[in-house]
C-alpha cells in the first residue's frame, strides 16, 4: 500500500537557512510532514521526529552530510530511514557519495518539486521494486 503525501513524515537537514525554507514550504505545499535543521547532530531530532525520509545536505559545515549519513546507517534509527543526499553538487559525484556512504539515494537541489516528490516516493518503495535515479535536468 503506498503511503499518501500526508502520511510521509520528510526531515531536511542543511546549513543554508534559504534552503531548509525553499525545501520545507514545497514538500509542505505537496502534503508532506516536514522538520527542518540546521544541524549535522540529529540523532536526537531523528529518534523524536521519526522520519520515513532524511533529506541531507552534503556540505555541512562540521561534518559533510555523506559521513554523517555513514555514521546514521550504522544505527538502527539510520538503517530504517531513507537517506537521499540532497546536493547541487553534479549528479555523477552525488551517485558515487550516495554509494560509499550507504545512502538510498540523491536529489539535485536543482530539481524542481515534482522531481523532489517522485524521488522521495522512489525511496520508500520496498529496495527490489525501486528504479534508476528520476531523471532530472542536466
């Protein structure tokens, strides 16, 4: 049964106050329940807000967003979570951090919403049933 937009509990993490708003107005306006950070420590955050999705940013500050993903998925509250890597970095490099930091996947900050939506219901899908990343722009 796929879970409606209302359902879908969406964690942005980023260091770009710009960002974390742009982010959380659109997945609100498509129906989403969204927490926005500002922070690379949300285990705390994430054990509260119980996320179906983490989107990370992957230039932090402290911490990029890939080893904090890499740490995250050591967890039990990680494994359980969707993390796409959420960058404006080039789509080749934020498959290959994706990969090495046991991401489940990346979006372009570039992208526009409907490809924000498309990716975030592509990563809760059971892992046999998911597809190639959503095309984006190039």
């Amino acid at each position: 049964m796929q879970q409606t937009a209302d359902s879908i509990r969406v964690m942005i993490v980023d260091d770009s106050r710009l960002t974390l708003a742009w982010t959380q107005n659109e997945l609100e306006q498509l129906g989403y329940t969204v927490k926005a950070i500002n922070d690379v420590w949300i285990s705390s955050p994430i054990n509260n807000f119980r996320p179906d999705v983490v989107l990370m940013d992957v230039n932090l500050g402290a911490m990029d967003g890939a080893r904090a993903t890499e740490i995250l998925k050591r967890h039990e509250t990680g494994r359980s979570t969707r993390i796409l890597l959420h960058s404006a970095r080039p789509r080749t490099e934020l498959a290959q951090l994706a990969t090495a930091s046991g991401a489940d996947g990346f979006i372009q900050k570039t992208d526009d919403p409907a490809v924000l939506d498309a990716e975030i219901r592509r990563a809760l899908r059971p892992a046999g049933a998911r597809l190639s990343q959503v095309p984006g722009p190039v």
